[in-house]
C-alpha cells in the first residue's frame, strides 16, 4: 500500500476541531495616510548626493 494512500485514507471523514486561543492577541492593523503640513516641490526631490570621483571612502 502506498503511503499517500494511508495518510490520505485516515484522516478522510474527519473533521478537525481546534479549541480557542487562550493568548492575547496583537490588534489588527489599521492602514493610515500619512499627511504634511506642505507639499514638496519635485525640484527638491534630490536624495543622490554627488561625490568626487576620487573619492574612495567605500573602499
């Protein structure tokens, strides 16, 4: 007999009966939007910041 067989064979007609948690919870989470007092202007979007050539401080 196949194994799948009789793994699948006893647990057929079973229903699985799980008893409450008795555990605290963390809460559910809730989406927020973030808002700001102004909005920034795509001219100032700029994260890169230039670096010398030369420079080798990742090395």
């Amino acid at each position: 007999m196949d194994m799948h067989n009789m793994a699948g064979s006893q647990n057929m007609g079973q229903q699985t009966n799980f008893i409450p948690n008795p555990l605290p919870v963390p809460k559910r989470h809730s989406r927020r939007e973030m808002s700001y007092d102004y909005e920034v202007s795509p001219d100032q979007m700029h994260y890169d910041v230039e670096i010398h050539p030369a420079d080798d401080f990742d090395i």
